[in-house]
C-alpha cells in the first residue's frame, strides 16, 4: 500500500490490489517470493472458493426440492433450462449413459461453480478488500498489509487446480472404459501407429497432449478473469483521480460510464467463460470414452 502520508500511486494501488492473503502450512501469514512454492497457499482463493462451491450446491439442492410437476415459476423454469442444456451437450458428447448419470450433474456443478466465482467480479474493487482492511485495522495490526483478493477464478492456482482434477478424471475415465491394458496401448500406438520403433514419440506426444489440453484448460479462464479484475481496477482508478476541477469531474463521470458499461459486458464474459470451461470438460471426459 502507500507509505504513511500520502495516498497510494496507481502502481502501488494495483499492486496492493493483486496480492493475495497468503499463509503457510502453519496457518501464519507470509508472502511467496518464488514463483512457485508449494509451502503458500493462497487463502482468500481457497475461502471463497469454499464457500461458492458450497453455494453452487445449495443453489441446485434448492431447485430440486422446490420441482414440481405443475406450471414451474422463474426459479424453477430458469433451472430447467440450465439443466436441459447441460444434459443435451452431455448426450451429444458422452455416448455412454452410465458415465454420464456422474459427468451430466457434475458439469452443471461445474458450470454454476464457476459462475458464481466469476460473479465475484462484479462486486465493487474496494468493497471487500476495504472492509477486511478496517477489520484488521480494528484489532490493530497494520491495514497496509491486509491483502485480499475475492475472485478465485482470477488466480491460477484456482484455474490449474480445476484442469487438473478434470485431468485426473479423465485418466480414470481412460482406465474404466477401456482398461489399464488397453489404455496402455493407446497411449503407445497413437497417433503414429502400432509399430515398436514409433512407441517412444506416440507416448511423448500424448503426454504433451495431455499436459497442453490441462494448461490451456485452466489458463484461458484465468486470462479472461485476470483481463477482467485488471480492468476494473483501472476503473476504480479514475474514480479515485475525482476532484472539483473540470478533469476531475471528466474523470469521475468517465468512471462511472466506464464502469456500467464494462460491468454489463462483463455479465457476458462471466457466463461465456463458466460455459467454456464446462463444455471443455465434457470435451475431454467425452474424449476419454473415444478410442483411437
């Protein structure tokens, strides 16, 4: 944050703004200084991941209790919409109905999981992270270092975490559907061909398929998202350069054209993205069932 006296630069605003609140294994707060070390966890990430997660269950558990088999009101219609299309794309991806009474809920999971991570975007930049700040303040530690960041889908831990697990699945979809013995073979005679001398480079190449589709799995929701919180923060920018001048005013009414109008886009950006990520998943489990 700003050294005591003066209000922060834009540099140092940004910056305060993309640092997350990280703790140790020990559950004390530190800071990463490498680019990966797997002894930080970033908290705020996992807490609101957490609880949306949980959310994103409770949404749904309320929407099968309150089905019915009369006229269903907006709640209702808006959900069965949600699932109709999910299971559409299931079917037309996963031909193997066994598997997708399990990949079916669980890309819807998926899908309202991410949505409402990604909603988390559309809270006001200072909102959360101001209140956390006055809280730390209140049991007087120092405010400047209280981080926090509440988009957990703007943090490539998050988005990895997320492709990878779809990667595990996959790999357990490999093995169920054609056997460990005949996913071994697959993975040394494609795509080149069965012949002893092109097994090496087949496996190569599958092992950089799969590390390829799990990276930009992730990395695309997290670029889209990271692009998103930036440009808000650039918003908030012009808000805080207010002041009873005629750039000042320009500034503050720029903001908040500005800001309604990357805020309604920003609507489209959250669900596109929350459906990408989804049909990918599907994508690659449907995949998994395929032999080459």
């Amino acid at each position: 944050m700003a050294a005591e006296g003066h209000a922060p630069t834009s540099g140092e605003y940004i910056t305060h703004h993309l640092q997350h609140w990280q703790k140790n294994f020990s559950f004390e707060d530190v800071k990463q200084t490498n680019i990966v070390d797997f002894s930080v966890f970033n908290f705020d990430s996992l807490l609101y991941t957490s609880v949306l997660g949980l959310l994103a269950v409770f949404f749904l558990w309320r929407a099968a209790r309150k089905a019915h088999a009369g006229v269903p009101g907006r709640f209702q219609a808006a959900v069965e919409i949600l699932v109709e299309m999910v299971d559409n794309q299931a079917k037309a991806l996963i031909h193997n109905e066994k598997s997708r009474r399990l990949v079916g809920p669980l890309a819807l999971t998926v899908f309202v999981w991410i949505f409402f991570m990604n909603a988390m975007d559309m809270i006001p930049v200072d909102a959360l992270p101001s209140a956390w700040a006055w809280y730390v303040g209140s049991t007087g530690h120092d405010p400047a270092h209280a981080y926090h960041r509440v988009v957990p889908t703007a943090d490539l831990s998050t988005t990895l975490g997320m492709s990878t697990f779809v990667l595990l699945l996959c790999f357990l979809y490999n093995i169920k559907i054609k056997g460990l013995g005949g996913w071994g073979h697959e993975l040394i005679a494609a795509p080149f061909g069965d012949h002893w001398a092109l097994w090496p480079f087949n496996f190569l190449m599958q092992v950089i398929e799969f590390i390829a589709k799990t990276v930009s799995h992730g990395m695309r929701l997290f670029g889209n998202m990271f692009a998103g919180e930036l440009v808000f923060m650039l918003i908030a920018l012009m808000g805080g350069g207010w002041a009873l001048t005629g750039t000042g005013i320009g500034l503050a009414i720029g903001h908040v054209i500005a800001g309604t109008v990357w805020t309604l886009f920003h609507i489209l950006v959250i669900t596109l993205q929350a459906f990408i990520f989804m049909m990918l998943t599907l994508i690659y489990l449907g995949q998994a069932h395929d032999a080459h």
